[in-house]
C-alpha cells in the first residue's frame, strides 16, 4: 500500500514539474506583482503570493476562510473579492479553465486538470483564505456543519 504522505509528494512534484503548477504560481504571483504596485492592491497581494505557494503545491492541501480558523475578517471582504474578480481573478480563472481542460485529454492529467479547477475557483474570492493540510479543513468543515445542524446557526 502506498503511504499518502509519499502520494502527496509525488503528485506535488509532478504537478509542479508537468501539470502547470509552475506556470500556475507564475502567474499568481505575476498578478500579485502587478497589484502591489500600488497602496490600494497591496491587500491583493497579499493573498496572490499566499495563493501562489498553494498553486504551486496544491495535492494534500485546501484553502479554507480564515474564519474557520477563528481570524476575524475585515469588513467588506466580500465587496473587495468582486473587486479582485474584475481586475485579476477572472483572466486567472480562465487560465486555469483552459489548462485544466488542456490537462483532461489524457488519464495522466486528469488530477492536474481538477487541480487547475480547484484553483479556478478560488479566484472569484481569494481574500480571507488560508491553507491548511486537507485532513483539517475537513474537520473544520465538519466542525462548522455540526455547529450549524445543532441550531447555533448565526
């Protein structure tokens, strides 16, 4: 039987090498750049280069809300996020879409190209996230579940 954490690796470092992650945290970071130029971009920056170093190594890690790890979120982070979506996260995401479709024409680059629309995704709201190893954002999920069934909904 394979160990997970050695699965993690490997894929990590074919991604990196093969699958665009190279190119996928270029780009994230090429944005973060460009938005730290200026004062106002600074916050977007920030999560671009965060963001970055989870394109690079994605398998064995999630990006889950800061809130789930009990950080306060600034206000307006949502507001900011759609700010974020016009002037870098939609041409992130449709690179992202193309190369995970470019990645889907083969049994190989089937993970590769989920990985690229994992990061797709979070380019619509990259502010207030964070990475931790996949084994506790799904803890903190069931965690946040349990606590809303359990009728302490906000």
């Amino acid at each position: 039987m394979v160990d997970p954490s050695s699965m993690k690796i490997a894929l990590n470092l074919l991604w990196f090498i093969f699958g665009g992650g190279i190119f996928a945290a270029a780009l994230w970071i090429i944005a973060g750049g460009l938005l730290a130029v200026t004062v106002v971009g600074l916050p977007f920056a920030v999560a671009a280069f965060r963001i970055a170093g989870f394109a690079a190594f994605p398998f064995g890690r999630r990006l889950v809300g800061a809130e789930l790890l009990g950080e306060q979120t600034l206000p307006g982070t949502g507001l900011v996020n759609l700010l974020w979506v016009v002037l870098a996260g939609i041409w992130l995401a449709i690179a992202h879409v193309v190369a995970g479709i470019a990645c889907l024409g083969s049994i190989v680059g089937i993970p590769f190209g989920l990985a690229h629309f994992k990061l797709a995704g979070i380019c619509f709201a990259p502010l207030g996230k964070r990475t931790v190893p996949s084994e506790i954002a799904d803890a903190l999920e069931r965690a946040q579940a349990d606590w809303i069934v359990g009728g302490n909904s906000r």
